[in-house]
C-alpha cells in the first residue's frame, strides 16, 4: 500500500511507522505519519521550530540524505490520553549504525491527534540531555 | 486564597498563572498550577527530564532561588486542543530584569489536563533555541 494511503488506528501505530520511518530513512512513510494539515510542527534537538508540513517534510528530506540510518531505542514513556489526542513523553536512545556507541539520551515529546484519517503526529519536540550544566539552565 | 485552593477554570488561566509564578518567583502558585499526580514532567532548557511533583517542585525552588525575575513575552502560539486535554507551543522570550536583553527565544510546549480541580499543567517541556547550528541536530 503507498504511504500516503495508510491509516493508523492507534497512536501507538503512528509512533512505531515514525520511528520506523527514521530507521529506514523513509521520506514517504514519515509524511505518512504527520498530519494533513497546516497546524504541525517540528523541533529537532537543538534546533528552531519548523511549522507546516512544506518545513517539516523539507527537514526530514536533509537529514535523511546524511544520515546512515538511525537504529532506536525508546525508554521512560510516559503518557496523557484523550479522546481525540495523546502525548508521549519518551527518551530516544539513538545510535548512528550497529556499531556506534549510543548518544545521550533525547528527551521527545510526541503528540498524536485522531484525524479523519486515523491518527497522526502534530508536534514532534526533541531535546538533547547533553547539557547537563545546571548554569545552561535559563528558567 | 491561598494558592493550593486556586482552580484553574481554562488552560488559559492555568498557563497565564504558571508564567506570573516565573516572573514573581512564587513557588505557591508555581505547585498549584501542576496537577497534584505524580505522572506530570517538566524539562528545563538543556535539562534533564524531571518526574513527579517532589523533584518538580525541587527544581523550580532552585531556580527562583537564584533569579532576579524573569519577564517574559510570549509569541508565535500554536495549541491542539481536546476535551480534557491541551497543548500549548510557545516561544519564550525571556530577560531577566528590566534592564536585560531578551535572549534567543526558548520553544515551550506545555501540556494541560482537565482534573477534578480544574485545569493543571501535566508537562511542560522546554528546549534553548541558541544552538542554531545544523550540524548540531541527532535526527
């Protein structure tokens, strides 16, 4: 089925297709999983907000073209439920291939709303843990 | 009132209080915008991810504890919205005291949760935007 013709019926569907999307380096599978609409945005670790999905898809599109292909592992999911929208809270433990080292953890913030088209991400927040100087701390 | 009777009527006022408790340093005010639940997290600029109210709680007291008194400005607000569940994406503009600059914008998504007394944050995640550099980004 393309990508672009598939429904995910649990948020937890939509972040496995995510995280599967960075492992594969899949464009098509990763626009799958946003949201039609406008209203999505997107910050990688360290970096601005990216707002719509032309900001959003154009960001994957960069980092896929450099990446090896991410291998991931998540851990200290948490969760806040609604009808119609979900947040996940996890920790992305990455690695850039089988034998590299894994990178300090990511602190993400998922969020997935139940859409006409089964549910998609709207925000996707990564920050880096590597800062781990408390005077880094603005507020 | 005393601030761990205030119930918080929308997200709006949840939110409005949670940046006066910044800007007066009002650790009261600060714990009653949370949701009295241990399943709440905040992540500070460059920090760690924090869990649960007693390290919460710990952490807002060392930051008022060394702070003039932020003021702030907030832009740029994106939110989705449920019944019992909000998000909130923000920019941050921060100056500690009058006489300051603002510093680079910080991202800020904030979580809020409908309760049996009213409306409280549940997750506040938020991410220093002065890394601007490309090469800087995991994923």
């Amino acid at each position: 089925m393309p990508a672009n013709k598939l429904v995910f019926s649990s948020p937890e569907a939509t972040e496995a297709a995510f995280y599967r999307a960075l492992h594969k380096n899949d464009l098509g599978l990763m626009m799958a999983v946003w949201d039609d609409d406008e209203n999505i945005s997107c910050v990688h670790p360290g970096g601005q907000r990216l707002d719509g999905r032309a900001a959003v898809r154009q960001s994957w599109e960069q980092i896929f073209a450099h990446s090896p292909g991410m291998e991931f592992r998540l851990s200290d999911e948490s969760r806040y439920d609604d009808q119609n929208l979900t947040v996940h809270v996890v920790h992305e433990h990455i690695r850039l291939g089988k034998d590299s080292n894994y990178q300090p953890p990511v602190i993400a913030t998922n969020v997935y709303r139940l859409t006409g088209n089964g549910w998609r991400m709207v925000m996707h927040h990564a920050s880096p843990t590597r800062i781990g100087n408390k005077q880094e701390i603005l507020h």
